[in-house]
C-alpha cells in the first residue's frame, strides 16, 4: 500500500490520520504534490511549513506583490523542503497559475483577495487550501462554492478548530456524551485588544510593494503603514473587521460542535464607541446573534476594557441544563450543575516530533498540531476524492453568516437569508449589500458562471 492509499483507507475507516499514525510506515514511490503560495506573509508561511512537516510535497511556485517578502519566503522554503530547490517566484498569481503545474494551491493572502485567486486555480486543475474568511462578500463565497462543485475540487479552508485534538476530545468526551443536557445558549467572544489604535499619516507606498495589485478589487486608499503587512484587517475596505476575523473562528467551532447549518435569523449592533482617534474604521464593540430558534448563539467583542473570564478571552461558552462548557484554542473545562467531577483539557504540543516549531518566528505553537492534522485531513480527501472537515461549504455558511452579521449592523435590522435563492427575504436593500463593488477592470465573480 503506498501512502496515500493510507490515507484514503483512514478517510474511508474514521481512522485517526496523524503524523505519528502514519510516518514511520514506509510507502511505494508515488508522484510528488506540487503546491503553489499566493501570499507569503505570516499565517502563509506558517501553514506551508506544516504542510512541509507532514508530507514531502514540491513548493514550486510563490507568489507575492512585496518583492521582499517574497525573496524571504523563497529562501526559507528552499531551506525546509527536502529537495532543497528554490520555488519560482511570481509578482501576478495569474502567471502563476498559468503554468497549470500545481496540484495543490494554497490561498494566504488578504480576504479581499480570497475569491478570484481560489476560483482561477480550480478552474486551473489544482485543489484549494484557503484562509477564512473564504470571501469579503456573500456572492464571491457563492461563486467560490460553486467552482468547487462544477469543477471537482477539494478545497479545504483553514478553520482548523475542527482539526484541533483537545476540541475534538471535548465534542466527543462531553458534547456527544450529552453531559451538557438541553443546550439552548452558547456565548461567543473575544476581548483581545487587537484592534490597531494608531493615526499615522498616508505616505507613498514603499518600492518593493506592488501597491496597485495589492489594492486589486478593493476600493483605492491612500498608503498607509498600517495597510502592509498584517494590519490591513483594521479596514472595512479588505475584510470584515473582528467579526470576519476572529467570531469566524468560534462561530465555525461552535456550528461544527453542535452540527449546525445555517441561522434562521441573523441581527448585530455596534460601532466605534470608545476609540475613536485612530485611523481604523472597523468596530472596537460588536454583539451578533445567530438565531437558531430553540437555541442562540450570540457574539460580542470588546477591543477596551477587561475580559469577563481571563483565562477565555477568545472562546465559546456552551449552557445546558446539566452543565457549561467552556472551550478555547488553548484548553476546555466542562463544569457539571449539583455536583459532579469537572473535567479539563489542553492543547496538545509536539516538540519532540518537530523541535522547530519551539523557535519559528511567529508560529502560533498552540496551532501547530491542529494545522498538521487539517492538512492530513485535506491530503486524504484529495486523495479519496470527498469532501474535508473544513470544506468550502461549510467555510461558505460560517464566512457568509459573520458577513450578514455586519449587513445587520448596517442596515439596523434582523435578517433572514435564503442560501437556496442566495437572497435576504424581504429586504431589497440588504440584498443589494450582499455584493461589493469591484475596483475596475477586475470583475466580480459570478456564481453562475464560474
């Protein structure tokens, strides 16, 4: 049996597909993966390097509109994959993708870049693995969606809570053992000071930064520093501030969990309401409420003040009538009502298998199992042909819902979108926000005509 066949055996069984499940067995010589990075900046690399840790694919081809990140990207990568050869780099993923050599694509870029690249590589030939959100609007994840499925592609997004091991023992140790009872309130948050609070002045943009191409669809800015690189989520005009950035996370863990789809009602409020001198223009407080009738699950974020509970600043509270559980990216506890032994979990940590994770720059250790795991779970879908934990429709319900949460917000009103017809009921003007304008020549993507 050669590796992947392994893998598909593991898809087909429920077998637990993990590095040390399945390294040490030596496997016939196959084909080796060719992967391609269309963004090289911090969670690009970082993924790619678990990637590397897990199979010996061949990154032949980057990409990247910063001339020096992308030479640094290039030289690290030569340095970790087993051939040692330097990848090809790109300034324009359309070149890129040209060569229609890839097998795997991975999407790392800004969300207001997310849509075009991913649709292109499917149509290229190549699976997808992309950050969330998969979209800054609701009518590019449906265009994204359905490439996937015109196409046959495996596209896997990084929501990789439902890779994460001590997650996945507490849905099957607490939440599938129904020790909670009658869940019908979960609380979703995160009270991280995250949002940038600088005003510094618009400048030229630097020489090694294709400014122009950065922009790409988006809506023409000024340069400012806080753009380039990692501080561009403080604009509306390239994502969906704290809620399309970090709610996601929680609110794609917490439908995973309890096997939810789509809310049948969706309403938000906030505003800038205590940092109002820096330059950011998305939110610094935020309430959500995904309505799932006989059960709500309600987001709020704080970038001020204190968290409610220190040790889960960024988590889900699960209620039932028989007990809470608390559950974040670093740990859970489940704390039974009238009496009973609570229980506790943590992050797993892997230094003795990869050494290098204690001292990469930036890599977030407590993600570091997870990804590998996410990215066993894409490599054996790839291989079988199914769809992953993370595949593009369940990334579509989770980056859409947080979406509409800001079109509620926008619109003062609660909403109730139709994913059948791709509209919210009743309400024109909501449904007009559901697409963005795009920055000429590049065009929106049609889900019909993909």
């Amino acid at each position: 049996m050669n590796r992947r066949g392994f893998l598909r055996m593991g898809a087909a069984t429920g077998l637990a597909v993990t590095a040390a499940s399945y390294l040490p067995i030596t496997f016939a010589a196959e084909k080796t993966r060719r992967v391609g990075l269309i963004g090289t900046g911090w969670y690009g690399k970082s993924s790619l390097f678990r990637l590397l840790q897990v199979e010996p694919v061949e990154v032949v081809s980057l990409c990247d509109v910063d001339r020096r990140m992308l030479a640094e990207a290039a030289e690290m990568v030569a340095e970790r994959q087993k051939s040692r050869k330097k990848p090809r780099t790109y300034s324009d993923w359309r070149e890129m993708l040209k060569e229609k050599d890839l097998d795997i694509v991975m999407v790392s870029t800004p969300d207001h870049w997310h849509a075009l690249p991913s649709i292109a590589a499917m149509q290229a030939g190549a699976d997808v693995y992309c950050e969330k959100p998969i979209s800054v609007d609701v009518v590019e994840g449906q265009a994204m969606l359905a490439a996937a499925r015109k196409y046959g592609r495996v596209v896997q997004i990084n929501t990789q809570r439902r890779s994460t091991p001590h997650l996945i023992e507490a849905r099957d140790r607490i939440l599938r053992e129904g020790k909670p009872g009658k869940i019908a309130h979960v609380e979703i948050c995160c009270y991280w000071h995250m949002r940038a609070r600088e005003n510094p002045p618009d400048t030229e943009p630097p020489e090694y930064l294709d400014y122009e191409m950065w922009t790409g669809p988006a809506p023409m800015r000024p340069y400012n520093k806080l753009v380039h690189p990692r501080s561009w989520r403080a604009f509306m005009e390239y994502g969906n501030g704290i809620v399309g950035d970090m709610c996601i996370h929680m609110f794609d863990m917490v439908r995973w969990l309890l096997e939810l789809g789509w809310p049948k009602r969706i309403s938000s409020s906030g505003g800038i309401l205590v940092d109002k001198a820096s330059r950011a223009n998305i939110t610094d407080t935020q309430i959500a409420t995904f309505d799932y009738g006989d059960l709500q699950v309600v987001w709020k974020h704080r970038t001020w003040g204190e968290a409610p509970d220190p040790k889960y600043p960024w988590s889900a509270t699960i209620y039932g009538d028989k007990g809470t559980l608390k559950a974040s990216v670093f740990s859970y506890d489940f704390t039974p009502l009238g009496g009973g032994e609570p229980v506790h979990g943590e992050a797993i940590y892997e230094y003795d298998k990869y050494p290098e994770d204690r001292t990469e720059k930036d890599l977030e250790r407590h993600c570091a199992a997870p990804m590998r795991r996410h990215w066993q779970n894409f490599l054996a879908a790839v291989d079988s042909r199914t769809r992953p934990v993370a595949d593009i429709e369940q990334g579509f319900i989770s980056s859409a819902s947080c979406i509409l949460a800001n079109i509620a917000m926008s619109v003062g009103r609660t909403l109730q979108y139709d994913p059948e017809k791709g509209i919210v009921t009743d309400d024109p003007e909501a449904t007009r926000l559901l697409k963005r304008p795009y920055r000429s020549p590049w065009v929106h993507p049609d889900p019909a005509a993909v």
